[in-house]
C-alpha cells in the first residue's frame, strides 16, 4: 500500500513548508512544491500526483486558476485551490473551474486532511457511474474503508477473488476486504494487466509463476483457470515475457 501522493503550488515559502510538514505528519507523500503555474503545470504531468494543492495567487504570468483549467484538459486529478482573497470576484473565477475543495488561509492542519479526504470522495462520484468502494488514478486503486480512501498500487496486488457479496484484494502480506462486485472492481482496474481467469478470481499477469492446465500458481498459491482464458493467458504473459 502506498501513501497518497500531493504536488503543492504555492509561493509562500513558510506556508509551502508547513504544508509539507503537516501531510507529511498525516501520512501523505509530497512529490513536489512549486511556486509559479507553469512549472507547476509540468511537474504534475511527470510526478502524477493523486490530489493537488494549488494557490491562487501565485509568481509569474498565469495564476492558479490557468493552472487548474489546464489540469481540467491534461491531468484528471482532483486539485484543491488556497487563498486568502475571499472576494466574490476571485471565488466566481474559481468556482468555474470546479475546484474539488477550497482552503482560506491561514490554513489549519486538520482542514488539509478533512479537504483531501473529501475531495478524493467527489472525485470518486463524479468519476463513477455507479456507487462502488473504489475508483483508480494514474497507476493505484483506492479503496474506501469506514473514514479514509487507501491507496493501493497495481504492482501490489497479486489477485483478487469473489467471496460472496465481497471481494479479496490480495497483495504479498496483507488482503483487503471490499464490499463490491468482481465486474465492477474489474472495471475499475487497467485492462492490459489483469485478466478474469475463472469467474471468482482476477488475476495480476505479471504476478505469474506456472500455468498448468487447468490452474496456475502465484507464489504458492493455486489458482483454477477456465479452458476458455488459458490460451489468452499464455498469450499476454509471452507478450510481458519479451
């Protein structure tokens, strides 16, 4: 399991600092702190964070604003604005952009949390056709528990099995227990990675050991693998193979 990741956009020094210190104190990952729109536009694309704090004001030509419609175009991520401009003017031209959260600065530490973790739920709604536990960004799942979304890479999970009305999200030393479908976490996942070998388990190609002829092992554990699916399996491993 991974933390989740944030890029800050902020050109306040102190308060880029002590942002840095609170996520860090919460458990997230900051990839980066930037502190004009344009730099902070491409370190976005290549660090590929999970959520985003941008200030609105900021050092250079184009503002946080520029910033966020670009995101709107290039990078589906929730981002989340910081101000200290509370005039309806600035707020309108923020509120078009659809901003997943709004912080007035000075900031708390326990708003940044409450802000992420909330925006991370909007951006699981409005991404999702249907109500499920779960929603993908760049190369990791999130998983919803009772408060928090966890973040789960793909190169973690070994498997994933159907246990009645849940599923079994298994990855090297720990499972995951999640109220949902097989189909619809199958949806959820990147297609050229998993494969649904039998209609209670997916599975992780690249966590392959042996094929038989009606199973395959992960590791030491043996999973049944449908007449149907094995050809295309062996297929799509011998592609990972080269």
């Amino acid at each position: 399991m991974e933390d989740i990741s944030v890029v800050i956009i902020e050109d306040e020094k102190l308060l880029a600092k002590s942002l840095n210190v609170a996520l860090l104190d919460k458990g997230y990952e900051v990839k980066a702190i930037v502190d004009n729109a344009k730099d902070g536009l491409k370190t976005i694309l290549s660090e590929k964070p999970d959520v985003v704090l941008l200030d609105i004001q900021l050092k250079g030509e184009e503002n946080g604003i520029w910033l966020a419609s670009e995101l709107k175009k290039q990078y589906d991520a929730p981002y989340i604005f910081m101000t200290s401009f509370t005039d309806k003017e600035t707020i309108n031209e923020a509120v078009k952009t659809m901003p997943y959260g709004y912080m007035i600065k000075p900031i708390k530490d326990a708003e940044i949390d409450a802000n992420i973790t909330l925006a991370l739920e909007q951006f699981h709604r409005q991404n999702q056709k249907e109500d499920e536990p779960q929603f993908a960004i760049n190369d990791a799942v999130f998983l919803k528990d009772e408060h928090y979304f966890i973040k789960l890479k793909f190169d973690e999970i070994l498997y994933v099995q159907a246990s009645g009305n849940y599923i079994e999200i298994q990855e090297a030393s720990k499972k995951h227990v999640v109220k949902t479908t097989l189909k619809k976490f199958l949806n959820s996942i990147p297609s050229e990675r998993f494969i649904q070998c039998h209609r209670s388990y997916v599975i992780n190609l690249e966590k392959i050991d042996k094929i038989g002829s009606r199973s395959l092992f992960i590791g030491n554990t043996e999973i049944p693998v449908v007449k149907e699916n094995r050809e295309e399996i062996l297929n799509r491993v011998q592609y990972f193979a080269k």
